[in-house]
C-alpha cells in the first residue's frame, strides 16, 4: 500500500513539474511575441531612368535604384533629401511613432499603395505629417519613390 501511495505520489510530482516547465515556455514565448521591436530603417527604392524608360510594373526590379535609410540617417536619392529619425526642415523626414511609420514632408507630394487598390492618390502639403506603410508610392512632382519595406530589430 505504501509503494502505491509513493508511486502515485511520484507521478504526481513529475506531471506537476511538467506542467509547470509547459507553463514558463507558454509565457516565454507570449513575452518574446510582445516586446516591441525598434524600427531600424527603411528600403527605398525609385526606377534608374539611365537603364530603362518604361514606367509602372513594367520596370524590372534590376532596373531599380535601391537605397537603404538607417535610424539616425540622411540620404540624398534623386536630388531629394529623405532622414530617418534625424528631422531636418528640407528633408523628409522619416520618423518612428508608436510602432509606425509617420512622414513629416517639406514638399508637396502624393501617395498612394502599391499594387494600385483603385484608390486616388492622397495629396499631402509641405509641413503635413502622415502614416507610411510598405509598399507605398510617394510621387514628388514626377519623381516616384516606392517605401519597398520597413526594417525592425529581430
């Protein structure tokens, strides 16, 4: 009787136990899934006129200038000044605001998403501030730059 009461004991003290283990790996990885991750730069990306002449999605991607903008970066691309949380008051300005990308623009300018959804274009003035996404189309004048993606920290 005593061995069957040790045995059932002991069995329960290993299902606890693993239990347990199952329990801190459960919240591991939901602690993992919630940390914030830091926005570390952003792929842009606009056709290379000296290479091709079409337009739209008829430009291969090798076709393409790309550019990467770190955090704390300036960039000129195609007589354009674009910073990444680092404001300058000629530039674009890129910035990082609760786990989003936000635009502080000191031109005029248009965007819209890519693949085009039917959509039109959403006008923007010089000082306005807006939200960016991947895959966005920023038209200055007849310059087009793609917001190809976003970077975070792994």
């Amino acid at each position: 009787m005593k061995r069957i009461l040790l045995i059932v004991l002991l069995f329960q003290f290993i299902y606890s136990c693993t239990q347990n283990n199952k329990s801190n790996k459960k919240i591991e990885k939901i602690n993992k899934e919630y940390v914030a991750k830091e926005m570390i730069g952003v792929n842009i990306v606009s056709k290379n006129p000296e290479l091709y002449s079409k337009t739209g999605i008829d430009v291969p991607s090798n076709q393409m200038i790309n550019k990467y903008l770190s955090s704390g970066e300036k960039i000129v691309f195609k007589g354009y000044e674009f910073t990444f949380n680092n404001r300058k008051k000629s530039a674009l300005n890129f910035y990082s605001e609760h786990d989003k990308l936000m635009c502080e623009t000191s031109t005029d300018l248009s965007i819209k998403n890519m693949p085009p959804d039917g959509k039109r274009d959403i006008s923007y003035s010089a000082g306005d501030r807006f939200e960016v996404s991947a895959m966005t189309l920023i038209t200055i004048e007849t310059t087009k730059f793609l917001i190809k993606d976003i970077k975070y920290t792994e």
